[in-house]
C-alpha cells in the first residue's frame, strides 16, 4: 500500500508541531509521524517559554502566523516581561506553562488544522530516489511516500542516557532512542557528531519548607506572546521561588564527581556552555560559596516541581543527600533525579539557509538535529523549514528566508549555516547586531505584512495588525502636531525632575524626555488621553509601548537601520556558483578552504563565515568588478 503526501514531518516536538503546522497551514498535504500523540511538543526541560532573546523568537514566530506563542497564552501560570531596567532592545518575555495543558493545547490545535494528518510510529530509514528524499520507512515496515521530508529528532538520536555510573540507551525518560537514520545519513555523506543536555530533579512540592524560600510572583498587569487579542489563560496563576546553595551541598556534590559521568571521562560529547551542570559550575566556580536556584511550578494541578539551576548527571543518591543540605529541602522527596542525555547532531554547514539539506535535495533538518538548544530555537527552525518545505512542494522558485535585520530567527538560522556549532546553540540578544530593531514589541510590525502575504497569516490577524499599525501612526502624528504651552506642562515637568519649557513646542519634544513616560501625559493633557483612549483595549498597551520607544529611541533606530540598510547591499550580491575558490590565489588558504566548502549564496554570508577576513571579501569584489 502506498501512501502519499507532500510534506513528512518527523518527530512531535517543538520544531515538528511548528514545522507541520506551517506546511499544512499553507496548504499543503502534510503528515506528522510521531512515536507518542499523548506528549507532543513535550517541555523535555523547564515549564517555561520565552527569556533573554527566546522570547523574541516566539513573538516572531507568532507574528509569521505560527503557534507557540498561542499556545504558551492559553497555558500560562505566570508571566514576566524580563530585563525592564534596561532598554527596550533588551525587554524579553517569559511565561511558566502547565506541562500538561500545554501538550494538550498542542494536540488540540495539531488536530485542529485542515490538510495535516498524524501517524504514530518510528522513522529509522529515509526513502531516496537518486540525491532526492521522496519518503521514509517507519519500524512498523510502514512506507510514507513525500514530496519532501522534514527530520526535527531532538535528543532522539541514538540517546544515551547517564544517571551516575548507570547507563541507557533513550531520547528521554522512559522514551526509546532513534536507531539506523544516523547511520543512514553519514553513509550518505553527512558529517555527524554528539552532543551532551542535561536536566534537573523534578521535587514534590509537598516536602518544601516555603517559608524559607523567597517568592518570586508574576508581573501583577502580564502581557502575552501572541499579538492576538483573543488569546488568553484562564489557569491560576503561581509564583515561583528562589534560593541558593550552601558550602555543605557543595562538599556533598564534590564526594560525588568520581561517579560523574561528565568528569570520569563516560560523557565526551559538547555540554551547553550558558546552562552548565551544578557540578560543573562547582568546578569552575569554585571560589563561589552559593550559586541560585529556582523552583518552578510544573502546572495548575499538580505538586510537581522544576529545579532550574540544578541539572545534574551525578547518582540519585548524590543529588539527594546535595539537596537535603539546603534548609528548604530537608525533607525533600524527588520524582526523579536529574539527567544527562548524549545525543547525535550534523552540522548546520551543510544546510541552506532554507534548512533544505545541500547533499540530499528536499530533505529538511530543523532543531537540536542542528545542534541548537532551547525550545524556541527549535520552533523557529520548525517554522521556516515548513514554509520551504511547503514551497518546494508546489514552486522550484520561490523560498522564504529571514535577514539578520528582519528577525533573530534570521540571526539564529545564519548562525547555524554560515558558522556552524561547536557547542549547543543558543540564542543571546548579543548575537544580534541589530537588535535596536529586532525588539520584542515590534515583531508584527517586522514580520506580519511578510507573512500575510505567504498566506500563513489570517485575514483576522491581518486586519489586527492594520487597525494597530493605523493607531501607532496617529498617535505618532498627534504628537508632532500637537503644541504645549509652558502653563499647561510646566508644573508636571517639575514633578518629573525635568527644567520647565520657556516656550511653547511640539508634545513629541516634552514626551521625547527620559524622565517624561507618555503616562505622565495622559494625566494631564486631555486632549492626549482622548486620542489614546479611542484605542481599542486589547492593544492601546503595545500602541503606547511601540510609539514611546520610537519617540524616546528614535535616533538610534534610524542609525542602525542607515547601517542594516548599508551591510544589505553585500547581502545583495550573490556569489553562489560564481567562483573556483579553491583556484583563487589572492585569497587566503583558510578563506578558500572554508569558503569551498560552505558556498555562500551572498557576498555579506561570505563575510560572516569565520576565518573569511575583510581583505578577502576585497578580492572578491575585485573580482566581481565593483
């Protein structure tokens, strides 16, 4: 019996829901083969979404007319907008899910989506029809023929687990390893390696001693990811708490690092730098005395607990005996130990920036498979490689790429194909150098417009993100327009801690002052607070936000968009297939070397590529003629 689609997805998770979602969204005929329906898009690790610079991936993804950002509204137990005491290029949103809601939503809305069907079984072979994917076998000898073929596999690659000295094969707990596609995969030439994750104890909640804890409550007005208005979680919401580790767990974590498996020499693979071990950081930190932790609700309903802070890969008792040091876990009972988990990745390199594979044509990789960390980098990956997935299908043409200017997604994924990983990828708003315009606030107004026109954006969201776009240009022009005497603002500037007006001038000008919020206004010129308060409620907060930073940040904006603008001439120039590097004496061995085998597609990717040197780029120029 032969089965066909146009687009496969392999694997649930974060990447798999976004990427099926978006094939089948825009239209094409798409199954979702996953080995577990009850637990898709499963947060493997912490119960939280969004952060420093993830939290502007899921607005993004969410204003291309993806889902997460939906899906972590209707789930929320706790909302914080980061970093608020520092500038708005650096504002990240974080939401605390309900585990449980959150996989349900998820299959809700995956069932939900016309032209997208579910299959539950393991893929462990790829179909292929000369240097082109056309399907996948599964282990139930089941055949799935496709148009294209997208892998998103996680930790799933031959996992190996370690708790201690014990060991097991697994892509996470009490869930079977991916065999055979590894292997299928380098024998067909691709360059594979291992990387290590790792996760914490999970505590029931019912043996904390809170009180000596410190509360870490929500924001008391929180926003939300998705620039929807009718989006919104009904669940309780929780707090979260803090604490700190002492000398003696720090003495009980060290008796144990001879039975560590990532200091006995057992784990050899590359462990993430930004979220290290609790034993690695007593290492490396060993001058430290305390280091902090957090206790996260895993849900509305459960006394479940996520020690953020405390991943670990040393034997249960180990873990146990660090803990019960702490006076908030004298008594503590654990769920389950923490974890390390070894898992295979390829290299990025030999993607194009579509994600489509350069070895194996309509073959797409999206996720830890690239060797990234996080679940909303994996979902930004999902989401583009679903597009393309989508376009190859029905154009040989047309593709759909995010600019290290548009979006960190695009940041993300040049990242990947130009430089590839020598660690697990995460995603820092110091990666992007133009993230004074890629904010949190502005996503829709960055991407929506793009996506509309894809058509993954509904006519409902189009007309949404209008009617807001309209708001923030007569918010805009009133302010410019409008003119303040020295009578009606002088006592309110005093208040403020700012010097009165000797004259009259434009209302952008007072507001344009940082010790002036466009809330200070609105108490005392009414004739502003009409305008504002003709806005419709659902979104007269973002018009506020989006406009007071461009009044208040407005010339460093337009600088960095003069040199975005300036740095996209060389993106422009396209490069691919144009040259025998290796042939090109003037360059240097390395920059031949690295651009032979990466190929850029533009002159501005050959530039970013490591060891590519500015004096390289010169020669090709020259060579170009320009």
């Amino acid at each position: 019996m032969k089965f066909d689609y146009d687009v496969i997805v392999v694997g649930a998770g974060h990447a798999g829901c976004e990427a099926a979602a978006a094939a089948a969204g825009l239209g094409s005929k798409t199954l979702l083969i996953t080995r577990d329906m009850n637990n898709m898009a499963q947060m493997s690790c912490n119960p939280a979404v969004g952060g420093i610079a993830k939290g502007q991936i899921v607005r993004e993804i969410d204003a291309l007319g993806g889902w997460m950002g939906r899906v972590t509204d209707r789930t929320t137990i706790q909302f914080r907008m980061l970093n608020r005491s520092k500038g708005p290029a650096m504002w990240s949103p974080r939401a605390q899910c309900d585990r449980a809601q959150f996989v349900r939503v998820w299959r809700e809305t995956i069932e939900g989506i016309p032209n997208l069907y579910l299959w539950q079984d393991t893929v462990n072979q790829l179909l292929l029809d000369g240097q082109e994917v056309c399907g996948v076998r599964t282990q139930l000898g089941v055949e799935f023929h496709a148009r294209c073929v997208v892998l998103t596999n996680g930790t799933f690659l031959n996992g190996l687990m370690h708790v201690g000295s014990v060991r097991f094969s697994g892509g996470r707990m009490a869930e079977p390893a991916v065999t055979d596609l590894t292997e299928q995969l380098v024998s067909l030439g691709f360059t594979a390696d291992r990387m290590k994750t790792g996760t914490p104890v999970r505590i029931d909640g019912r043996s904390v001693h809170f009180e000596e804890l410190t509360e870490q409550a929500g924001d008391l007005d929180p926003s939300r990811f998705s620039y929807l208005d009718n989006v919104r979680s009904d669940l309780k919401q929780l707090s979260c708490w803090t604490l700190y580790t002492n000398p003696a767990c720090h003495e009980v974590l060290r008796s144990g690092l001879s039975e560590s498996p990532l200091y006995n020499g057992s784990i050899k693979s590359i462990g993430p730098r930004y979220c290290p071990s609790i034993e690695t950081k007593i290492m490396l930190f060993a001058d430290k005395t305390q280091h902090q932790l957090f206790l996260e609700p895993e849900g509305e309903r459960t006394n479940e607990y996520y020690l953020n802070g405390f991943s670990s890969s040393l034997p249960f008792d180990v873990q146990l005996r660090a803990l019960q040091q702490l006076p908030a876990f004298r008594d503590i009972h654990l769920y389950r130990p923490g974890y390390a988990i070894e898992y295979d990745f390829f290299d990025p390199t030999e993607l194009l920036h579509t994600l489509e594979t350069k070895r194996i044509s309509r073959l797409f990789f999206a996720g830890q498979i690239n060797g990234t960390t996080g679940y909303e980098e994996a979902a930004g990956q999902g989401l583009i490689a679903g597009i393309n997935a989508h376009l190859r299908c029905h154009s040989e043409e047309e593709t759909f790429v995010l600019r290290r200017d548009e979006a960190y997604i695009g940041v993300l994924i040049d990242d990947l194909v130009t430089k590839g990983v020598d660690e697990p990828y995460r995603m820092f708003t110091s990666r992007a150098e133009y993230r004074i315009l890629l904010r949190q606030d502005n996503a829709d107004m960055r991407l929506t417009e793009r996506a509309y026109r894809l058509g993954l954006a509904d006519d409902y969201r189009y007309r949404l993100f209008l009617s807001k776009k309209q708001a923030c240009e007569d918010v805009t022009n009133f302010i410019r327009s409008f003119s303040v005497t020295p009578e009606r603002v002088n006592d309110l500037l005093l208040r403020l801690g700012t010097s009165p007006l000797e004259h009259a001038c434009k209302l952008v000008d007072v507001l344009s002052r940082p010790q002036v919020k466009f809330t200070d206004a609105m108490n005392g010129i009414f004739e502003f607070r009409e305008i504002i308060d003709a806005i419709s409620a659902n979104y007269r907060n973002e018009v506020l936000e989006a406009v007071e930073i461009d009044v208040k940040y407005g010339g460093y904006i337009k600088r960095e968009r003069l040199v975005a603008d300036k740095i996209s001439r060389l993106e422009n120039i396209r490069i691919k297939g144009r040259f025998d590097y290796a042939s090109i004496q003037s360059l240097t061995i390395e920059a031949r070397q690295k651009l032979a085998r990466i190929n850029p597609e533009t002159l501005a990717q050959a530039g970013r590529i490591p060891g590519v040197s500015p004096n390289d780029i010169n020669v090709l120029l020259v060579l170009l003629g320009r």
